[in-house]
C-alpha cells in the first residue's frame, strides 16, 4: 500500500472518477470501500492519484459503484 513519491497522470484521472461516481451516488469514501471490499484509507490514495490500482482493485471498485470494469475504463478512456 506503497504512495508514490510522483503521481501518474492516468492514476490521477481514474482516482477523479472514481470520486465523481463516488459522489453522484452520495457515497462517502467509507460507504465506497465497504462496498468495495477495502480499507478506506487505501481508496482515499487511489481518488488523489497516489497509487495505481491493480486489476483486482479496479474490478473490486466499479463492483462497488455497481457498474461494469469495462464501464470504468470507458469513462477513464474518454477523459484521457
């Protein structure tokens, strides 16, 4: 659960998607990562972009948001 020293560019806009389906569905970070399966804090480094989330944490993310991985990298690959 490493933080990079620099953030990535992509790991940034995913993290801002993540937070804007986050909010839309009036979730706090907390609601999200009981849906998702995973420590709060972890899904507050992957919304600022201080990690690259993984396949596994992509998929456990958009189960959480109800939506597809595909339907979360379409939105990532539209705003990229």
């Amino acid at each position: 659960m490493s933080r990079r020293k620099k953030r990535q560019p992509d790991a940034e806009l995913f993290g801002q998607i993540v937070r804007t389906h986050r909010e839309a569905r009036g979730w706090t970070q907390e609601q999200l990562a009981e849906r998702a399966e995973m420590n709060a804090s972890y899904l507050g480094f992957v919304e600022r972009g201080d990690n690259v989330p993984t396949l596994t944490i992509i998929i456990q993310l958009a189960e959480g948001l109800e939506l597809s991985p595909a339907d979360l990298l379409r939105d990532f690959m539209k705003r990229r």
